[in-house]
C-alpha cells in the first residue's frame, strides 16, 4: 500500500541512517492536502445528515460528535446554532 501512496506522490518514504530496518514515512504537502480534502468532505456530510435530523435529536448528536472529535485530538468546529447545518 505505501509503495502506491509514494507512487501517487501522497507519502514520502526515507531510509534511516541508523538503522537499515527502519523506514520513515511522511504525508506530502499534497498528501496533507487530500487528507484535509477529505475531512472537510466527511464534515460537510455529516453537517448534511444532522440537519435532516429532528431538531429535537440534533444537540445530543453534535454534543456526541465534538466529544468524538476532542477524544482523536480533531479540530474544533463552533456551531453557531444547534439548528443550523455544521455540528
């Protein structure tokens, strides 16, 4: 799997000098970026789904959802509005 993400220029790989067994690998700058591409996708798609939602279960989602983000180390996203899209 590395060796296609190095392919498509998403990963860098690197050889250690101290050890021959180890290998370092790196996202890109274009690796960074698709993953962020990706984030703010997946967030817009969610934001999407909780607006669907009643309003009366909407703030147990959110509240759910920053507290997922918080425990991964994710960013935070402000909400203006609970009934608003974006959680």
């Amino acid at each position: 799997m590395i060796e296609r993400l190095v392919a498509v220029g998403v990963v860098a790989r690197e050889g250690s000098s101290e050890d021959r067994r180890e290998v370092r690998t790196a996202l890109t700058g274009a690796g960074a970026r698709t993953v962020a591409d990706a984030a703010d996708r997946w967030r817009e798609e969610i934001a999407h789904i909780v607006a669907s939602m009643p309003a009366h279960q909407r703030a147990g989602v959110i509240d759910a959802l920053h507290r997922f983000a918080e425990a991964v180390g994710g960013p935070s996203v402000q909400v203006r509005q609970v009934d608003v899209l974006g959680w």
